[in-house]
C-alpha cells in the first residue's frame, strides 16, 4: 500500500520499521524524546522539528534523549556499533559536527581499514543539512564534500520521502558509519511512499527525467531546482537528463558517465560552496574519463564562497537557482570556449 | 525619601532598573511580532532571566568582554548594544549590527566588548579564555565573561575552559544561566551533579549559586568574583538560578512543563517585579518614576520596530562582501 506522506514522516517510518525488526536499533539524540526529567507530557517534542515524534511511544527507552554533549553522545553510538548495537544518532543540524568530527573521522572513519579489516561500526549519524530556513551561519551548511573527503564514511543525501525512507533502512542495515543528511527545506515535501519496507542500495543514482541534450546532476534540494530548470529549458526545445545522485558515498559514476557519453554536455549542481565539493570532484571524474564524449566546457552551479547568510534577501541569492542552472545549461549549449569566466 | 538601603545609588538603580525593562519589552515585542509572522528565523527570547545579564553588565565596560549565547539578546542590550542596530538585526535589514548577515543567534558589537551571541552550544567558553588571556597580556586589568545555560554546560569545549581557565589563571567568569531545561529536556536528569559549586571546586575555583531572578544577590555575587579575576585572583564560576517566560525558542508549545508551571513563575519569580517592588517598598524610587521609564523603553521599542520595517534589506553585492578582510 502507497500513500502520500512527507519526507519527515518517511525519515519516522524507516526508524519505526527497522526498530521493529532489529532489537539491536537504538535511537538517540538531543530532545528527540523530549521532556525528560520534566513534569509535563512525555515525548515532549519528539525531536527539534518532531522527526522522530510518537516514536518514544512505540518503542520506549530505546529512544534516549542526551545531555547536550556530542562529543560523548556521538562517540558512544560509535563504539556501541562496534560492540554489536545499530544506533542511529542524530546530531540536530549537521553544522554542530564541528565539535564532534573527531569521533566521526579519525574514530568511526577508521577503525575498519586501521584495524586491518576486522571492525565493523554499523552507525547512522542523521541531521539536518541546508539553507533556505532563515537559520543563519552555523544552523545552514552544506557540508556534504567534508564528509565525501573521508574514507570510511558513507554519505548519503535525500532529495524526496520515498528515497528517504529506503535509503536510511539501508543506512541502518549497512555495516559501516553512514551520515545521513536531511535537507531541512525538504521535511515537508510529500510524495506516494509505501507503508511497507523497502532498501535503496548505495550507489544507484536515480534518473529522474532523460533528455539527449545536456546532462544535469545533483542531489538534495537542488535536484528540485534542477528539474524546474530542465522543464523551462524543453519549452525551448533544450532536454536536460536529470540525475539525482542520493548517495554521494559510494557515487555513482557509471550513471553520470553513461549519461554524459550521451549528452557530451554536463552540468553539476551543488548546494556547498564551490572549492573541492561535490561538483569540482564529478566534473574532474568526467574530465578524466569522458573527455572525448564533451561538446562543451563543463558547468558548476554551487553556492557562493561565503558563509550561509542571515537576511532573507541575501539568502535568496545563496542556494543555486532554477535560473541560475538554466543559465549554465545555455553556456554549455553555445559554442565551445564562448562561455564567459565564471567567479567561484 | 527614605535612606537607601541598597548596593548602588538611584542614578544607577534607575539604570538596572531601565536595562531589565527595555529588555523585557524587546523580548515581548520580538514574541507578538514573530506570532504575526514578521520576523525571519529561530528566535530564543530571554524574557524572565533579565536579573542575570543586567547584575553582572553593570560590573563591567567596554573594555571587558563577553561571550554568549543562542540566547543572547538579554546580554547584548546589558552591554550596551545599540537596541535599533539589534532589532534592525533580527528584521535582517542593512543596519543591522551585523548588516544582516547574521540574526538574532550571532548578533555582535565587538566595540562595546560584546564577542557574539553563538549557535554553537559552548563555544563561547574557550573564546572568552582567549579574551582574557590577551587582557592579561596587555596588562589592562580586563575580565572575559562566558555564558553558558544549564544543557550547555555539559559540552566538551565548556569543560575544558574551566580547567584551560584554572590552569592558566585567567581573570574569566563562567556564568551558569540555569533556566531548569535545554530546550524541553530537564536539567536535574541531564546534569549529573546537584550544584555548580561542586563542579567548579572540582576544578580548582571557587563557585557561587544565587537566585538569578533577584537582581541584587545577582549584582553582589557577580561583584566579588569580577573584582577577584580583575586583581588576578583567577576565575570562578557564578550560577544563576532563573526561569524562562516563553518557549526554548518562538513556537515551543511546551508541553514538557508542568501544568500551571508557567503561570506559578510568572506570578512569583517574575524578577522586574521583584526589582521593582523591592525599590518602590524601600521608598528609594517612586513608582511614578518607574513608570516614566516605561513609557520611554516603550517609546524606545516602537521606534526600533518602525526603524528597523523601514530600512533597507541587503543588496547582492552584499553577498560575497567581508569573507575575508580583503575579498
Ligand atoms: C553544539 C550544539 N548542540 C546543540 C545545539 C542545539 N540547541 C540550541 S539551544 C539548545 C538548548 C540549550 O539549553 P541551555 O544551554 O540550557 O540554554 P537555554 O536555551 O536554556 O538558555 C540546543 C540543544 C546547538 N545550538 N549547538
Ligand atoms: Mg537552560
């Protein structure tokens, strides 16, 4: 059965599912019960913007809230899923890594290859990534490519509910550190999502709309902005194929390939800042292994070089556009080295 | 006029009593405002817990510095930030403190010594460390102050602070803003000792608890161990115990209190009252006299409020301007 439901109902389902199914699921994270040790209602919040709500009911102390301390929370996930639980940890907005990166990349990252082999960390860090929310400087980033930079961790990055929910049942199940990133802007995006469970397996991008004309890739929020792009370009006769990376460690280089072979045109969009991220590392890949098959000079569509702005007016003009996408689509369309220097 | 039995003479009585109101009245109007769907972002008011902010700021100048909090509007007026440069901040306009880069959660006026309102839970511990430390350097007899509530107090970087502080004896204040929650989660089960005190004797400096709703055992405490840091007697840590008016931030139903919790401190906690009260019964300050402030911090707020609707938003080239010193 198949209904309407949204992307955080679909992030609460594939908990509830796979806490079901594997007694080893621990859940935990600040407020994500809410209420403890408070007189009032238990499952007070159910989380900052009431992800993981009603699941306390359900499934009682195997939801802990924790002390504000992510340093001591994250790693203890950390080195229960190397002693044989599957705890999925939210860490809030994904900006507060900062005070517990070490945890996540000399720890979790490692343990696996630096021990030869014989370790293995079943973690799942989710929280929120993004811009768009008025949330200003430390509660916005797109801080994706810091993660993709690690080997050892999985990264994997929604763009709508029903990929959301397979893609973190298969975050639970998978055997190494996974960090899950949840665009803020995208929690209330519905879309037909069975109630069943079902798996997304990494490494499968997802081609949301073929054309022959020029390849768009991306994930998250702008694969939306990609596709408002691709349907204003076919009134001018332009077909964009657009692909939706969702898992962004392991990536899915056949797909963007294949596609670009097809196309020879290629335009990558990225919500991080545009240095060493997401879109610099697949234009490279496709620089390097499919250079024969290019028309043109590939094109990056990022956010700027600068912090996540405040005042709504500037904020507007941080994540990449429709516009802005298009735009770089008709560069790629006009002819070879006309295209103007684009400041990152 | 009866003798004055307090700490401080009426000029200076009339100006705590002016900093708690005008941030009382700032915190009511950013809640009717952001109910009406004019103001952009998360906003953590600090209404309730003005005792705090205003019996320690009074101590210091701009040369002393502090560090705060996502709760940071209360510190930020204490000290004497501009009130139109911080509602024009939170309408996220061009004359805001920050341009309108930053919002509510960062507001900063590093001219009055005030380092940044933080959304990173502890972060302005070690900061304030480093303040003090460069105070220290140059001599300039400088105290840092870092506020830190009740949930953050459990993060690393604070922690570390206490001892970094201790070990290098640095003229530091670490004020525990004890609110009884983080967000909806109780401090008496996510803090594993019972007092503050204990903590900070396990780091090796003297700690004070005082009812942070009762302006002057605020003041006197806050007094002692600032004069102590700035002679070069070390840090300390000063708990203030207080209560929070409105929901961890605006659109917190706060179910997780108990009922009744909120109009009971209202009724008896409520520390402009407590102030007030206490001046009108000494005889010291009319309540005429109170009054007259009000009417000017009300006057003062509205003309925020309409400055701040009126000017202009950041343009596009704002964007990418003060990424580094020269962009
Ligand atoms: C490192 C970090 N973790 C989590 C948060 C999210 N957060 C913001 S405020 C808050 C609660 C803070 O509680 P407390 O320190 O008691 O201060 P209060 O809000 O009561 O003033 C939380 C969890 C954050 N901003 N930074
Ligand atoms: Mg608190």
């Amino acid at each position: 059965m198949s209904r309407k439901i949204s992307m955080k109902q679909a992030i609460n389902e594939a908990l509830d599912l796979e806490m079901r199914r594997d007694p080893t699921v621990i859940v935990m994270g600040e407020d994500i019960v809410g209420g403890t040790g408070a007189q009032g209602e238990d499952d007070a919040w159910g989380g900052v913007l009431g992800v993981t709500k009603g699941l306390y009911a359900k499934h009682g102390d195997r939801l802990m809230d924790t002390p504000l301390s992510e340093s001591a929370y994250i790693g203890a996930a950390i080195g229960a899923a190397a002693c044989g639980l599957r705890p999925v940890a939210e860490l809030m907005f994904l900006d507060f890594m900062g005070v517990c990166f070490d945890q996540i990349f000399n720890q979790a990252a490692k343990f696996r290859y630096m021990f030869g082999g014989k370790a293995e960390t079943p973690v799942v860090i989710r929280g929120m990534v993004g811009a768009g929310f008025r949330a200003a400087a430390q509660h916005s980033q797109m801080l994706t490519p810091l993660f993709t930079h690690i080997p050892g961790l999985k990264v994997v990055c929604p763009s709508n509910a029903y990929d959301a929910k397979g893609l973190l049942i298969q975050s639970i199940r998978d055997n190494d550190p996974v960090i899950f990133c949840e665009h803020k802007n995208l929690y209330g995006l519905e879309c037909e999502v069975p109630a069943e469970s079902y798996a997304i397996p990494f490494g499968e991008a997802n081609v949301l709309r073929d054309g022959d004309d020029v390849t768009i890739v991306s994930y998250g929020l702008t694969v939306h902005r990609a596709m408002e792009a691709a349907a204003a370009l076919a009134k001018d006769g332009t077909e964009a194929e657009v692909i939706d990376l969702r898992t962004l460690s392991p990536i899915d280089w056949d797909t963007i390939v294949e596609s670009v072979e097809r196309t020879g045109r290629l335009v990558v969009v990225d919500e991080a800042h545009p240095r060493c991220n997401l879109a610099t590392d697949i234009a490279a890949f496709v620089g390097q292994n499919a250079f024969g098959a290019l028309k043109a000079g590939i094109q990056m569509v990022t956010a700027p070089h600068t912090p996540v702005p405040f005042s709504p007016s500037l904020e507007d003009l941080y994540v990449p556009s429709a516009d802005s996408i298009a735009s770089a689509v008709r560069r790629t369309l006009s002819p070879k080295g006309a295209s103007p220097r684009i400041a990152a | 006029m009866a003798q004055n039995p307090f700490p401080l003479g009426k000029d200076e009585l009339l100006k705590a009593y002016r900093t708690m109101r005008t941030i009382r009245e700032f915190e009511e109007r950013l809640h009717v405002d952001f109910a009406k769907g004019d103001i952009p972002g998360f906003v953590h008011l600090y209404a309730g817990e003005e005792a705090c902010a205003t019996g320690i700021m009074m101590h210091l100048n701009d040369n002393d510095r502090i560090a705060s909090t996502h709760r940071g509007h209360g510190h930020c007026i204490a000290k004497g930030v501009d009130v139109h440069a911080m509602m024009a901040e939170i309408y996220g306009r061009s004359t805001g403190a920050c341009r309108g880069k930053g919002g509510s959660m960062h507001i900063a006026d590093l001219s009055k010594g005030m380092m940044g309102a933080n959304g990173i839970l502890g972060a302005g511990a070690p900061l304030i460390c480093g303040a003090a430390l460069a105070a220290k350097v140059r001599g300039d007899r400088g105290v840092g102050i870092t506020f830190v509530g009740d949930g953050a107090s459990n993060q690393g970087t604070f922690l570390e602070s206490l001892n970094l502080a201790a070990v290098w004896n640095l003229p530091v204040v670490f004020v525990v803003e004890n609110n009884g929650y983080a967000e909806s989660t109780a401090m008496e089960w996510a803090v594993s000792c019972d007092s503050y005190v204990d903590r900070a004797t396990g780091f090796g400096m003297p700690g004070v608890t005082v009812d942070g709703t009762d302006f002057f055992a605020v003041y006197e405490a806050a007094g002692e161990i600032i004069r102590r840091a700035r002679d070069g007697g070390g840090p300390a840590l000063l708990e203030c115990n207080m209560v929070r008016f409105y929901g961890h931030f605006e659109g917190d139903a706060q179910t997780y209190r108990a009922k009744g919790e909120l109009e009971a401190i209202r009724a008896s906690r409520d520390c402009l009252t407590i102030l007030s009260e206490r001046l009108v019964e000494a005889g010291v300050i009319g309540r005429d006299e109170l009054q007259a402030v009000d009417r000017e911090v009300n006057a003062l707020i509205e003309d925020a409020v309409r400055a701040a609707k009126a000017a202009p938003l950041p343009v596009a080239e704002d964007l990418l301007r003060d990424v580094y010193v020269s962009y």
